[in-house]
C-alpha cells in the first residue's frame, strides 16, 4: 500500500477531528491506481484503533435492548459474508442489489461488497414491485438481498427477470427459495481483498426521481469512500461521537451519512427504527434519550421536529445538520432559539458527495448554503462555462480538469446523452441554480427546471417558500410556475397548513400581506391553493414537477371544457 496516502488520510482525519479546516488545503492526497477502501483505510486505519467500540447502536420499537456490534464483529461478519458469497461463485464486478429497512446487517453487506470488489446497487424498500422491475433491467444483479418485509415484492419482481442464477440472500428470518444470513456463521473470518482499481464501479445508485425517472449513478472505489472526508468534515465529527442520520436505506444521504461519513472516522452510527409515520415526539425522545451528540436529518423531517416544543428536552448534541433540499432559514431560527445549536447545511447530491457546506464553527448565514468543501472547486457558471460575477444567478458547476481529486461520479448507465450534458467545458453541472455573495457563500435559488420565468424575471422557488414558512399557520409550501398569456408565467404556491388551522379567504389575504411585506412585488405568489399535503419522492423531496403538470392539466380542461 502507499504509505502516502495513508498518511495523508490520516492527516485529513485529525485536521477534522481537531476542527482545523482551514489546514485541510494544506493535504495533498494521491489515492494510489490499486484501491480498495476495506483494505487501504478501513482495515489498517480504523478497525485496529475502534476495535471494541459500537460501530453499530440499533434501537428498534419491536425490540426490548439496543443491538450493538463492535467495529471488530462488523469486520470478522463482513469477511465470513464475503467468503460465503465468493463460495457460491459470486465473483468481482458481479452486481449485488441489496433491498431492506434499517436492518443490523446492511452494513456488513456494504463492507463485504466492496473487499469483494462487486458493485453494490441500494434500493429503498419503500419501492414497488414495478421500480424494482426497472432497478433489476437497468442493473442485471448476481446476488439478491433482502430483509423479510421485502421479500414478497422482490419475487414478484424476480418472476420478470430471467436470470436464472441468482443468489437470493435473508438478513433475517427464513422464506422458502431463500438463503438464510445466518449460514455465514460457519465461514471463516479471514477474506482476501479483490484486486480493485480506484477508477472501478463501486456503487450504483439511484437517484431520487425528483425531476424524471431515476438516473443510475455510477460512483468508483475512490469518489465514494474517500469523497466523503468532505461529509464528515461538514458534520464535524470528533472521537466518541454517536451519530444519528434520520434516513432510510437505498439513498445516497443514507450512505453518505450512515456509512462512510462515520466509519471512516471509528464514529458509532445510531439507529433508530420507528414503526409507522415519522413521529416527531418519539424521534426528539429518541435522540435525548440515547444521547446523541451529531445529528443529520432531512429538512422534510426538520419542518415537523420544530412544530414541537423543543424546550422541553435535555439534548446532548454537539452539531446538527441538514441536507437533501434547501434549508429555510425559518427553521434554523426556531432550532437555535429551542436547541441553543446551530443547524448547518450542507448541498449536494447522488452524483457526489458533501460540495457545499456550513463548517462547524464557521458564520452562519441563515438560508445560505455556505461555501465550497475543501475537495471541490465550485463556480457559478453560465452555460458557456464562464464563472459569473458575484450576485449573478448560474448553474452551481464543479471544475474537473484542475486534476485536483473530488468526489463527482464517474457515468449514468445508459444514459451518454444525460453524461454530455452535465460534464461540459471541463465542468460539471449540476442543473441547481445559485449565486455566491461577496463573501463566497452560496444562496440555493431552485433546480433548473424549478425556476420560474415571470416577465423578464427569473424566481427560483425557494427564497418564497423561505418566506411562507414564517407565516405560523403554514407548515410547508411548494412554489411553481402556472402558465400565464402575457408574463409566461405567474408565481402560485401550494400550501399545507399547521394541525388546527382554517382555510379562509382571510388567511389567504393574510398571507398575500405578508408576502408583500417580504418580497419584491414580482415574487409575491398571486395564486395560491390550500392542498392537505405537497407530491414528494420516497425520499421525502418535493416534486414540484407533479404540480406544475397538474396545474397545466387542469389549464387546459378548463379552457377546452
Ligand atoms: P433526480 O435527479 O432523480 O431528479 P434528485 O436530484 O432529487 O432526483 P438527489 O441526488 O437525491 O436526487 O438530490 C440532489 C438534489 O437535491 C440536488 O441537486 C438539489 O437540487 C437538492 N439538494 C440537496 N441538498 C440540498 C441543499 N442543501 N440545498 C438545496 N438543495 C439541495
Ligand atoms: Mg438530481
């Protein structure tokens, strides 16, 4: 292994750890051709030093203790499930499409896959029989895992998949046609490590389907495992820390945030599995109880955790973040004021790993996204991949021929189109519209294809809906364009009210007022809707996408009916 790279992971890990940021410029890190994350840093680097430290703390509704394994169990299970599977002719580069819950055994399936060298595709088990159609299409498997709840859909799925050699493997229980995990007991607990190339496939993922059908993002041994140092720099993890990511398996935040952001620092990843809708009480409870000092959640979740009265709790967190979508600055007011922490947050998405973040320590600009991590060289482009001046609105682009190492993905499968139209002029787009302040801090305006075109203005969604939430009444709200004959497009927000509150013509007045008072004449919503709740992915985004189409949809019925 080159020792120099091992050192300067090492480096990085205790600038971070020490809160040193601006010394993280300072590492240059060469990740060597031959790589594999297992072998090269969580074997030599981490294992040894956390041995019997909770890698793992599961806390479950339908189990009477907390599960924990040890950085060390997690190590011995990884290599018996890897010898179990190279035994059942499961070979590098084959592809493992793992589907279940938050169950204890997922990680060592991540572990085991990449010392094996397979390419690991995640799915949340939130999906349908028919998006698991697709996933298998798009991403002919070799291997099979599944926890029970997800069995069913899996061979409803399988009946349309012809291959014949699958290995169909249950974390827990026993289901006829399936492997039970537990027959990895019996294999040893020594596995040789493929011979990986950095630049080889280690995930695909998929992404969320905001905007369209789900891309499938490929991201190497090297973009993933080691991109994420920007993660868990953002989050400012630290010795001892326990770590709780409020999200489900199958999406990159869960791997961001439950998986590589942690285990490459010997942090302990907490987990809670809660039966049923998100209940914001339980989850407060949770997170006092088991005292969790570093916390990532999703602002979808965050807009339900300050309904409650945050007062009323002993936390004993240490930082808070937030990722997934833009953070309005209403929340982060109600956290501090009820938390006494800053939450922090952090942009970016399938195709990478944490670009832009609040660092622990660092101003917070309410409703800025903050700066550039320090692995990525960020500009606001135009689409002739010029940087724009300060204030201007442009594409958030990553430059990728500075040979300076980031964690951007390596391809879409199957989709070259798609691939030439974010990797340009020696960037990367991201399709997100922004702009950076004087002080370099970057301002989320909307995704591309979110912004509205009203007149000769272009409003992005989000600095209204920013604006909305701070009405008391109003719990969440989705702004889009609705086709107007003369300005192209008229700003309309669709709004979900808090538990108790009223339809009304006068609310509505109120909060036109409101907006008025708020916002240039030209952004204020001129239509708005009442709706019970907003469309979103699995994930919990907003798809403001559905409501566009709608809305036109029901345009057009009107004008021919
Ligand atoms: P699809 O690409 O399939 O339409 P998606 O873009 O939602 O789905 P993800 O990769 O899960 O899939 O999400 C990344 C996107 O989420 C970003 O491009 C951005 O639009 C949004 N996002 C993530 N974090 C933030 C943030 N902190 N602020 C604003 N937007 C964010
Ligand atoms: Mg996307």
């Amino acid at each position: 292994m080159n020792n120099n790279f091992q050192e300067s992971f090492a480096r990085l890990k205790a600038i971070i750890q020490e809160g040193r940021y601006s010394s993280l410029s300072d590492v240059s890190m060469e990740i060597p051709d031959n790589f594999n994350w297992v072998r090269d840093v969580f074997e030599p680097l981490i294992v040894p030093v956390h041995a019997d430290q909770p890698m793992l703390e599961l806390v479950s509704e339908d189990m009477p203790q907390p599960v924990t394994f040890t950085y060390r169990e997690e190590m011995d299970r990884c290599n018996q499930l890897l010898n179990f599977l190279r035994a059942k002719g499961v070979q590098q580069g084959d592809r493992v499409f793992i589907m279940c819950g938050l169950h204890e055994e997922l990680w060592i399936s991540y572990l085991a896959a990449i010392k094996g060298g397979f390419v690991l595709i995640p799915a949340a088990s939130i999906l349908s029989a028919d998006d698991i159609i697709y996933r298998f299409e798009k991403a002919s498997p070799k291997v099979i895992i599944a926890d029970r709840d997800n069995v069913a859909k899996m061979d409803q799925a399988l009946l349309s998949y012809k291959s014949s050699s699958v290995v169909k493997l249950l974390l827990d229980g026993e289901q006829n046609g399936w492997i039970s995990l537990s027959v990895i007991n019996g294999e040893k607990k020594e596995a040789n490590t493929a011979d990986t190339q950095k630049n080889d496939d280690l995930f695909w993922f998929f992404t969320s389907g905001t905007t369209g059908m789900p891309k499938v993002v490929v991201h190497t041994h090297a973009t993933y495992p080691i991109g994420h140092l920007t993660t868990a720099a953002w989050i400012g993890l630290r010795q001892g820390d326990k770590h709780y990511n409020i999200s489900q398996p199958g999406w990159a935040k869960f791997a961001w945030s439950c998986v590589f952001a942690p285990l490459n620092f010997g942090t302990t990843v907490f987990i809670y599995k809660q039966k049923g809708r998100f209940d914001a009480a339980k989850q407060l409870r949770i997170i006092q109880d088991y005292q969790i000092t570093t916390l990532c959640a999703p602002p979808t979740a965050l807009r339900l955790l300050v309904q409650e009265n945050l007062g009323d709790y002993q936390f004993s967190l240490r930082e808070c973040v937030s990722a997934g979508e833009p953070l309005n600055a209403e929340i982060i007011k109600v956290w501090k004021e009820g938390i006494g922490i800053e939450l922090r947050d952090g942009y970016g998405q399938t195709e990478s790993t944490c670009m832009i973040c609040n660092l622990p320590g660092s101003k917070v600009k309410f409703g800025s996204m903050g700066k550039p991590a320090f692995m990525y060289d960020i500009i606001i482009a135009d689409e002739g991949g010029r940087e724009l001046p300060v204030y201007e609105t442009g594409q958030i682009a990553v430059r990728m021929d500075t040979g300076r190492f980031n964690g951007v993905f390596k391809s879409y499968i199957g989709d070259p189109e798609k691939e030439n139209e974010v990797f340009r002029h020696g960037l990367y787009y991201t399709g997100d519209k922004a702009y950076k302040d004087k002080d370099g801090y970057f301002w989320f305006v909307g995704r591309d294809d979110d912004v509205i075109k009203s007149s000769d203005y272009r409003i992005g969604p989000f600095e209204i809906e920013s604006v909305l939430l701070e009405v008391d009444e109003i719990v969440e709200s989705a702004v889009v364009g609705s086709s107007h004959p003369i300005k192209g497009q008229e700003v309309k927000a669709f709004i979900v009210l808090a538990a108790g509150s009223i339809v009304s013509r006068g609310l509505a007045d109120t909060i036109f007022a409101y907006c008025k008072g708020r916002l240039a004449p030209y952004k204020v919503p001129r239509l708005i809707e009442f709706v019970p709740e907003l469309p979103k992915t699995i994930s919990g985004k907003i798809r403001r996408v559905e409501l566009r189409t709608a809305e036109e949809q029901r345009k057009a019925a009107r004008e021919t009916g």
